[in-house]
C-alpha cells in the first residue's frame, strides 16, 4: 500500500506525454518493423496519439537470463548475480536487463482497444507460465514499456509490479473481486480503515469518500492498494477510458511504477529497489515476500 510511510509525496510527477515518447521511439519503431497502435493521455489534460508506431524495447531477463530484479541481501532465492553499487564494476557483477524484446507488442485489434492489449500474445503464452491472469500481464507489461520510454534510468521490471499485485490484492481478484477484461476489478476492493488498529497507520479521511466511501478513515484502494492521497499525486489514466481509477489495474499499474521511479534511481541496484518497495509497504516481510514474488515469475517465465 504506497503512502503509508515514506511517500515521495513531495517529489509529484509532473505531466508527462507518453505520447511524446512514442514519437521519439518512431524511427526506430519502424526500423524494427513493429508497427502496432498506440494512445495515450497525459496524466493531466487528454493527449491522443492514434496510430503512434509501439518500439517495443521492454527488458525482460537479467544477467543470469531469469533474475529480473537485483538480489537482496540475505534473500533465501536462489542466488543472482550481485548488483553493482559502481559504475566502473565489470558488466559480469551487475544485474543488467538483456537485450531481448520480451514482452512483445502486437498490432491490438482496433483503435479503441486498450494499449495494453498490444501486449495480449505475450501474456497468453505467459500467464500459465506464472499463473497470472493475461489481462493482468498486459497491464503490468504495458506499464513497464511505458516508464522505460518516460523514465528510461528507472528501470523498472513488470515482475515487480506483477509481485506487488499479486500480494495487494491476487491481481485484482481479493476479497470475492473479479478482474474484467476491461482490467477493472469488480466488486471495488477496498482496505481496512486505516485508524490506527490491527497495526495500521491512522490516516483520517483525505478525500470526503470519494474512492474508499469512508468520511472518516482513509482506506487503501484498487489492485494495487492505493491510499487517497497517494493516488491524488499518482494517479493516471492508462487506458484511454477518461477515467483516472483505482479500481482498473490498467490505471493502476502504470501509477505504480510512476510511484516507484518517481526517487529517479536505477532499480537495477539493490539499495534503491529494497527503498521503494519498502516505501510502498515499510515492512520487513513484505520486501521479502515482494522478492520472493517477482523471482518467481522471472524463472517461470523463461520456462
């Protein structure tokens, strides 16, 4: 649950236009020959870019061709490659993504369908692989490609963001929800009153009710548990509906990473991806369980 302690509150993402980035990455979209439909919205004020060439350049491996975040220290997974804390460190110590193009971005079908969707052929080949919903997959991946184009020293990976989904909310199917193929979760999922028992944090009301329906307590929201106020800063539409919501993981994918690259650090080094996990959730055991998570499925990915 992003907010609850150390939030990078005070370092707001400014309006970006993802669409922007695409139309840089064109030529070498096309060069590729991947030719595929895009929109995209600002996260303030609406900017369409229909027929936006996709270069899809998403990382998917690390060095050791599965590890796909850095390892922790004392982390009881099999052993990865140790990160790299210097620049002039050989190449062979760092967790360095590959460059393979996985995920794969493919034509989507119309020019309403989701931009996530561009992602469909991969995430039905992996998501028995990893046992995550593909709609679910297509959110994550899509949300990797788009900070990689926006934040490219971020370097985030989908495995984090998928480790993260599955522990908030089993992406977006806790509490008797439904994940659609609109990558909205039905019934909302709403957390427990943040009111300071049963070892949460007491957070009154921020936001009269509008999204936890609790004019008293904050509540954690969405597939990916945010808090009102956290999601005010974050929040963006991913998928074109016009909606910025965190009940639809599409949305709420994507104000994830934007939450966890907003620090501006190279998540490949162990430091600063145990700092944003630990910012989203500061728990010792959640930092163990979210790297546990993503491991998983980068092994089971390559599979």
């Amino acid at each position: 649950m992003p907010g609850t302690e150390a939030v990078p509150g005070t370092e707001a993402v400014p309006a970006i236009s993802v669409g922007a980035a695409m139309v840089r990455l064109r030529s070498a979209a096309m060069d590729a020959g991947r030719v595929v439909w895009r929109q995209s919205r600002r996260p303030v004020g609406r900017l369409t870019t229909t027929g936006v060439t996709l270069a899809l350049l998403v990382a998917a491996a690390g060095a050791s061709g599965a590890l796909l975040i850095p390892s922790l220290v004392g982390a009881k997974a099999a052993p990865a490659p140790s990160p790299s804390v210097s620049s002039e460190a050989p190449a062979s110590a760092t967790p360095s993504p590959s460059f393979e193009p996985l995920p794969t971005a493919t034509a989507a079908p119309s020019p309403v369908a989701r931009p996530a969707a561009a992602f469909r052929r991969w995430a039905e080949a992996t998501s028995a692989k990893v046992n995550v919903p593909v709609t679910a997959l297509e959110a994550y991946a899509y949300a990797e490609w788009v900070v990689t184009s926006t934040r490219p020293s971020c370097k985030l990976r989908w495995t984090t963001l998928a480790a993260i989904g599955k522990i908030e909310s089993d992406h977006g199917r806790a509490k008797g929800a439904k994940l659609g193929d609109d990558a909205k979760a039905l019934p909302p999922i709403v957390g427990p009153a943040l009111d300071g028992t049963k070892n949460t944090k007491k957070i009154n009301d921020t936001d009269a009710g509008r999204l936890d329906l609790d004019k008293k307590w904050d509540h954690a929201v969405g597939p990916m548990q945010f808090i009102p106020t956290t999601w005010t800063t974050y929040g963006v539409d991913a998928d074109n509906d016009q909606l910025i919501d965190p009940h639809d993981l599409d949305d709420a994918a994507l104000s994830a990473a934007y939450y966890l690259c907003a620090p501006n650090k190279d998540l490949t080094v162990v430091a600063n991806w145990k700092s944003v996990v630990l910012s989203y959730n500061n728990v010792g055991v959640y930092l163990q369980k979210v790297y546990d998570t993503a491991q998983a499925y980068g092994r089971s990915s390559q599979t």
